[in-house]
C-alpha cells in the first residue's frame, strides 16, 4: 500500500474530478446558520485571537534577542534589555491563555465551515499536528516557569525563554502548514496513499508556505515592536530613559520587522497559483483594493514612526490605528484568498443550511454578559490607584 | 469511510483520545469544584477572621492557577484535536448540531480564564467583596461550561427525540442530560476536596494542617454522598443495552464497572479514616495516593461511559466505525468501497482479495481494532477457521452486541474474511470450539458450514493471490 514518493510528486497535478472524489461530502445536517453569518464570525474571532497571539510569538523572539543582547552590550543598553525581559516575561501567562483561548472560536467555526477540509489536512499531518498539543504544553509551562522564576535561574533563564520561542515557533509553522493544506486538496490523495499515518508536513510541497509562515512570524514581530513602543511610553513618569529607549526599540522593530513583512509578502503573493496572484495584482479590483489599502495603511504607521528616536504618544497612537486598519484587511484578505484557493473545490455557500436563530440569540447574550463581566473585573482590577 | 483513516499501529485511536480524556476529566472537574472551594472557604476564611485560613488559600490559589489554566486548558483543546483526527464524521455531527451551544461554551470559557487570573492576581488589589465577587463568576462561569459540555457529551450517549425532531432543544435537553449534570457536579465537589488534601497536607503549623485536612476531607466525602445518587438517576435514563453491559453482559465492561464502585469506595473509606478522623497523621504520601486512586476511579468511569455506548459513536445515529445508520443499506448494496473516498481500491471483486480486505478493514473496523496492538484483530481471529470468521463477519452485531453489523458488500465480506484468514495462522480445534462454546454456538454448527474444511484438519491459506 506504499508509493514511493517520487510518484507522489509527479501526481500532485491530477485532473479536478479525481480531486473533487477525494473531497470529504458535506456532513448531511445542514448548517446552523447562514454562512455569511459563520464567516464573518469566523474572521472577527480569528482577529481577536491574533492580538494575543502575535504578542506570544512576537514577544518571546524579542525576549531570547533582549538576553543575547544584554549579554554582550554594555552599560545602558544591556540594563534595558534586562528591563524589557522584566516587562515582556510578565504579560506571558495571560497572553498565551487568551491566545488559546481566543483561538477555540476560530477553529470551531473553521470546523462547521470547512470540516471536510480540515479534518482531512488534520489527519494527512495528524502526528506533527497533535504534536501542537504536547508543545503548547511545553511552552506555556516554560513560559509560568521564566515568569515566576528568571531571576532565580541565572543563565538557564536564556535557554528557558529560548524554548518557549521555539515551541511557539513550530506550533505557528504547524498551524501555517495545517491551513495551507487545507485550502488544496490536489495534494491530499497522494499524500495519503503514499503514507497512512499522519506524518506528512506539506511545506515541503508547496512552495507558498514559508512565505505564508514568515509573513506571520514578522508580523508577530512588528506588533510586538509597536505594543513595546506603547508600554514603554506608559512607563515614561516613573522610568523616563527606559521609557525613551523602549519607544525608540519598539517603533525600530515596528519599522524593521514591517520592512521584511512586505518582502515576504511579495514572495508569498509570487507564490500563489496565476489565477490568485492575477486577482490579487488587478484583475479583481475588490481584493486589490483591499490589498492596497493594506499596504497603504502598514505604510502611513510606519512614516509615522520615523524618525523613531522622538516617538511621542500620540503618534503611537496614530501609527497603532494604521496598522490596525491593515492587520484587519488582511484578515479580510487571507479569508478571499482562501475562497479563490477553494473556489474550483468547495464553496461554504452551496452547503444547506437550518439557521438555529434561539441558539444564535442566547450566544449573542451570553457573548455580551461574558463581555460585560470581562470589562467590569478589568475595571475594577485596574482601577486608578491600585497596584 | 468520507475521511482518511489515521493509521495509527498498535496504539489505536480510543486509547490515544481516552488518555488525553481522562486527565482532562480529571483536571477539568477540579476546575469547576475548585472554585467552588476557593470563593465558600474565602468566605468562611473573612467570617471566621481566620488569617491562616486566607494564607492557604493564596497558595492553593497558585496550584489551582497552575493545574486549571494551563494543563486544564490545554488538555481540553487535545481532546478536541483527538476526536477530530480519531473521529472525524462524529466530530462533523456534534460540531453541526452544537455549533452554538459550543460557541456559548466558549464565552463562558474565557469569562471563566479572565476570572481566574484577575481573581488569582487580585489578592491584594480587589476589595474583599470584590474579590469573592470574582470567585463567584468564576465559578459560575466554569460550572456553566461543564453544564453545556455535558449535554453534548449526554447527547452521544441518549440523542433521545432529536433522531426523529433534529431539533437543537431535544438533542441537548436529552434523557442523560440532567442526571449526568448531577453526578458531574458532585464529582467536581469531590475533585476539589481531593486536590485540597494535596495541598493541606503540606501546610503548617501542624494544628493548622489537621483543621484543614478535615475541612478538605469534608468536602470529599459530601461530594461522594450525592454521586451515587445522580449515578443511580444516570443508570436508569440509559439505553436497556447500554444498561445490560454494564451490568452483565459484556463481562470487561462489568468488571470495569465493578471497578469504579470499588475505586471510589476505597478512597471514600481512605479518605474518611485517614485524612477526616485522624488528620493528625494525614500526610502528602497519603494524599498523593488518593490522588492516584482518584485518577484511576475517573479513568475506570470514563472508559465505562464510553464502552456502554457501542456499538455506537451516537446512539442510534452513526455505528462506532462512523458509518451512519442511515447509509447501512445503501453501503450493503452497493458496497463500502466504491463509496469510500480514501482506498486504493474501490472494487472489491476486481482488486486483489487480500488489498481490498485490508482496505476494507480500514474502513470498517479501524476505529475500535488494530491489526497487532490494542483490541488487536490478529490475536482475536487466531485460530479461526475462514468459516468461523465468515460466519462472525455475518452475524457480527447478534454475536457481540457491543460491535456494529458489518455493512458491505457480498463480495467485500469475502475479501474482509480472506484477509482475516490471513492474520489468524494455523487452524487451531480448541480456538474454534471455546469460540463456539463462547457465542453459544453448537461447535458442530462451525463444522458444517459450507465450503470448507472439518474443523482441526490443516486448512492451505485462502485467497492469497
């Protein structure tokens, strides 16, 4: 039952009806709400989970830069990097909470969306991808661990952060490869013939995936960079030279790290099959406006963040809103890339549908209440005065 | 048979779903018992003005914190991740039915994670009142999540009129429903006495110790009190076969069964003797070890709630192979392979006998049975004669009542039997005949089928191409 894998290669073009066979059939019971409903959902929750996440990702490279740095600067430099770990390692276990968290909506209603995909690029990487689990595990542990205990550990607190980056590193490049496989079931059937038990990583097929998972990893990076920028400007009463540094740091990363975003992201639009890159560069102006836009937005935060050694509040906040504007459009954008990726395939809009409008209403109240409560417990935990 | 089948040797998918399960059970449980415990002792703490009382519980708080939010909430996105690799039609039905219900699982879930931090950081910057008011939301929060991932769980178990209404209401208001609520909640007030023994047993000064080792232990034991109670209530909502296998009639799920009662009443009787009438001596050994039991009693219990629901994934509604029962005639017809979208060969009367019954086991038996590992179906065929197996393969469901009917084709039950065959070595008489003996066949019975062999004479390998 095993194919060599050459012939796995050379098959990976097969004629669409062979493909459309191997596409799971939609689960017989209709969806529970209609899927404009679904999608949009699915996309405003993918954007709250990305805020904490792309501070864990971001956040925990910047903390194994900040110890080689503090190790081999001098003076001042090397005690603002050790300030920065301090600031950095703090927000960890909340953050990698909320990123788990937040992230359990998005991937329900992937399910309910596109649950004859996903599964199945689940199961193709069904190793690597439970391996997600055991490394979430691992990084959050170590993540507590480096919080609680840095101080107390020495030089083995540059390893332990170093591990929490790499677990989040490779978890990324496994949701990357998750979710690229998904949106391309021309690979699915060879993959599995030529090997049953879930061991495949489909990067090494297609050539849009590590332009996909760079174009993540530096946009971790430059968030992080700003959301420094904005804590250090908080800190400017009480610790006035770190405060200026960290401003200046932060919008350097920001600038920097958004640089090398557009380059990956020149890549990975390359990278795409000609009818998508087409679509994406003219050919269907809604998506390149918003591809525009995008980019014209990441532009503005970052011209506003020049020069980055006089950085004050409000232009944080001016470039903080730009990039916002882009971080939401693309999200916009990665969901119509992934419908012109599947449009030969799957379309949610043929599948049946039985809106549950009782079971809608009572989410919206108890997403409410769970907002409201969230807000009021907040308030109170931050109320002036308190520390 | 719509979805690749994970091949995953020896191991098999339940036992890789059930062990991440049964440490979630474990974890999550205490999650919702513990706090419970947090916010009433707090309060008993700022009535009794009992400073030590609150010092322990900023501790304890650390361990809850440590335990709940990170293993509590990660385990629970590994079942997820499991059943969706292990299962996946099943996950498709419950995601379809309960999207909503999950969805309001979810703002329960982070409501729960951001009372749990603020509560465990707000020691010292919360009011009292403040404070146990964010205890009371986290406990409400995280009660109300076990209480929606009890109906799906229940709903698997007894779908009840939703297998004719399909109505969201019926599916989660189900016949197990509520008593399982019952027993769930009860077992989460025990869970959170059992993990404060841990962490009584280690405080000090020593009079201090034994006051809260009693105190932990009551807690224990008042949530072992109202367990049998949902636990008889639960027994009687079930299905009558679900009932009689485990009281009977599939003999490893009795004695599993046997095994909850016996667990749970052993660290009752540990519990009671060691840690509420002579505290003094209570240790962390002992706790650790009721801990253990603990988490034997959960996996016991777990493995039984499971077991009891073959021979379906959904009573009623899809076989435990994820074939639904809708599709059983259309399958017997036309066959399973034609129909399945991830075998090499779709027909079983053209491909290699041997290829297609692989295939065809794959499909059809893979999600209970390995070939050589856990439920293994070499150790379970050796011996057989192709009769004997060809006779099973026809009457799997009459046979064993916790197994599925076997739904192919004419031709795909030969190629099934012949690839089993394959496995099973040298006829042996004495397999044959305790086989016989076991499913009350007259071995004479097994003799007589047609087309091969009396029983105990060499029988040449069959169908090998």
């Amino acid at each position: 039952m095993t194919v060599p894998v050459h012939s796995v290669v050379a098959s990976v073009v097969s004629p669409l009806q062979s493909v459309l066979a191997a596409i799971p059939d939609p689960d017989p019971i209709p969806l529970p709400a209609p899927t404009e409903l679904l999608t949009f959902l699915l996309v405003v929750t993918f954007l709250l989970h990305l805020v904490p996440m792309n501070y864990v990702l971001g956040g925990s490279l910047l903390m194994v830069l900040s110890y080689a740095r503090a190790r081999r600067a001098a003076g001042e430099t090397a005690r603002h990097h050790r300030r920065l770990i301090e600031v950095l390692t703090r927000a960890f276990p909340a953050t990698i909470a909320f990123t788990i968290t937040l992230g359990v909506a998005p991937l329900l209603f992937v399910q309910v969306l596109y649950g004859p995909l996903f599964f199945t690029s689940s199961i193709l990487m069904a190793w690597p991808w439970l391996g997600v689990i055991g490394l979430l595990l691992l990084g959050y542990y170590a993540a507590y661990w480096h919080a609680y205990q840095h101080t107390r550990l020495g030089v083995a607190a540059s390893w332990v952060a170093l591990a929490v980056a790499l677990a989040f590193l490779v978890i990324a490049f496994l949701f990357v490869n998750n979710f690229g496989l998904l949106q391309n079931p021309e690979v699915w059937r060879p993959l599995y013939l030529s090997d049953r038990r879930g061991l495949h990583l489909y990067a090494i097929w297609d050539g849009s995936v590590f332009p996909r998972y760079l174009h993540f990893v530096f946009a971790a990076l430059a968030l992080t960079g700003l959301a420094v920028a904005g804590v250090a400007a908080g800190r400017g009463g009480r610790e006035p030279e770190f405060s200026r540094w960290g401003m200046g740091y932060g919008a350097r990363w920001f600038i920097g790290a958004t640089l090398l975003q557009m380059g990956s992201g020149i890549w990975f639009v390359a990278r795409q099959p000609a009818r998508i890159r087409n679509a994406l560069l003219g050919a269907s102006p809604q998506d390149t406006l918003l591809l525009a836009v995008a980019v014209g937005c990441a532009l503005v935060a970052m011209g506003v963040l020049v020069p980055s050694d006089r950085i004050s509040a409000r232009r944080l906040y001016l470039a903080s809103a730009a990039i916002g504007v882009t971080v939401i459009l693309m999200a916009v954008l990665r969901q119509r890339i992934r419908t012109m990726w599947l449009d030969p395939y799957f379309r949610t809009e043929q599948l049946s549908v039985a809106s549950q409008w009782g079971a809608i209403l009572l989410f919206l109240i108890l997403f409410l209440a769970g907002v409201l409560l969230v807000g009021w417990m907040v308030r109170e935990f931050f109320r002036e005065g308190r520390s | 048979m719509n979805y690749p089948i994970w091949d995953l040797p020896i191991l098999g998918g339940g036992v890789l779903i059930g062990s991440i399960a049964i440490l979630h059970v474990f974890v999550s449980h205490f999650a919702v018992g513990g706090g419970l415990f947090l916010v009433l002792t707090e309060r008993k703490a700022y009535r009794d003005n009992d400073p030590q009382l609150l010092a322990y519980l900023r501790t304890h708080s650390t361990f809850f914190v440590l335990v709940v939010l990170v293993f509590g909430a990660v385990s629970g996105v590994g079942i997820w991740w499991s059943i969706g690799l292990v299962s996946p039609a099943a996950t498709s039905t419950l995601i379809h039915v309960f999207v909503w219900v999950w969805a309001m699982e979810w703002a329960a879930f982070f409501t729960e994670i951001a009372a749990a931090f603020i509560y465990y950081h707000g020691w010292d910057r919360l009011s009292r009142r403040e404070h146990l008011t964010v205890g009371w939301i986290y406990f409400g929060a995280a009660w109300l999540s076990l209480f929606q991932i009890n109906g799906i769980l229940t709903f698997m178990l007894t779908p009840g009129r939703w297998l004719t209404t399909q109505a969201l209401t019926d599916a989660f208001f189900n016949p197990t429903m509520w008593p399982s609520a019952l027993v769930r909640t009860a077992v989460a007030v025990a869970l959170a006495g059992l993990y404060a023994l841990v962490t009584a047993s280690i405080a000090s000064p020593t009079e201090h110790r034994e006051r809260l080792t009693r105190y932990a232990a009551k807690w224990l034991l008042t949530g072992a009190v109202a367990i049998p109670v949902g636990g008889v209530w639960y027994i009687a909502s079930l299905p009558p076969l679900a009932r009689e296998m485990s009281m009977g009639g599939a003999p490893a799920v009795t004695i599993f069964a046997g095994l909850t009662i016996l667990f749970s009443a052993f660290l009752v009787a540990l519990v009671f003797v060691s840690a509420y009438l002579y505290p003094r001596s209570f240790n962390i050994g002992l706790a650790l070890i009721a801990v253990v039991i603990g988490l034997m009693t959960t996996g016991v219990t777990e493995w039984v709630r499971e077991a009891v629901r073959k021979p379906y994934i959904i009573y009623g509604y899809m076989w435990s192979n994820s074939i639904r029962v809708a599709d059983q005639r259309a399958l017997r017809e036309q066959g399973l392979l034609p129909r399945a979208k991830w075998t090499a060969v779709s027909d079983a009367s053209t491909s290699s006998q041997l290829q297609a019954g692989e295939e065809i086991f794959q499909v059809a038996c893979q999600s209970c049975h390995t070939v050589h590992g856990y439920n293994g179906i070499q150790l379970m065929v050796k011996g057989w004669s192709r009769p004997l197996i060809r006779y099973s393969l026809d009457h799997l469901d009459e046979l064993k009542g916790y197994m599925p009917p076997f739904v192919g084709s004419r031709a795909e039950r030969e190629a099934l039997a012949d690839w089993l065959r394959s496995l099973a070595g040298p006829v042996s008489a004495s397999a044959t005949e305790t086989l016989a003996r076991r499913l009350r066949l007259p071995p004479a019975l097994v003799a007589r089928l047609p087309g091969e062999p009396p029983l105990g004479a060499p029988v040449a390998e069959r169908g090998t191409p």
